[in-house]
C-alpha cells in the first residue's frame, strides 16, 4: 500500500512538472537504477548513472519542447505559449 501510495505522489509531482523537468527526472532515476545495477559499487555506480541520465533526459525533453517558453504571470502562476521570436 505504502508503495502505491509513493507512486501516485510522485506521479501526480511529476504532472506539474515541464518536459524537460520530467525527463531529468525519469532519466536521473533510470540511470541511478542502472548504474548501481551495472558498477562494481553500487553507490558511485547510482551517482555517475543518476547525474548521465538527468542530463540525457533533460536534454531529451528540451528537444520535444521546441518554440516553447514558459512563463509566470504576478500571481505566481505559470502557463506556456510560443516563445518570443529570435528567442
């Protein structure tokens, strides 16, 4: 139950989060498992894999973001529209 309960609440984090935001935080948590899967020390093998993966998935995410900027107006708010042009 504690599991489930775990998983919804990340999940429902992660839906407020841009795609970039989400892509590092899918890649950092799939490279940690693998690399501590993989290295001879899980704990390095967990860092070194969770900082590759973070910025692979953030950087994958960026890229399906394109033309797109999100900003936040004076009541804290954030919403997304087409960049600025020459941005």
């Amino acid at each position: 139950m504690k599991k489930i309960i775990t998983i919804l609440l990340l999940a429902t984090a992660l839906g407020a989060c841009s795609q970039t935001e989400k892509g590092a935080a899918v890649g950092g948590l799939g490279g940690a498992a693998i690399g501590a899967a993989v290295a001879g020390d899980p704990v390095q093998g967990a860092v070194v894999g969770g900082a590759v993966g973070a910025v692979a998935g953030a950087l994958i995410g960026r890229a399906s973001e394109s033309g797109q900027c999100r900003y936040r107006d004076r009541h804290g708010r954030v919403y997304v529209d087409r960049c600025p042009s020459g941005y």
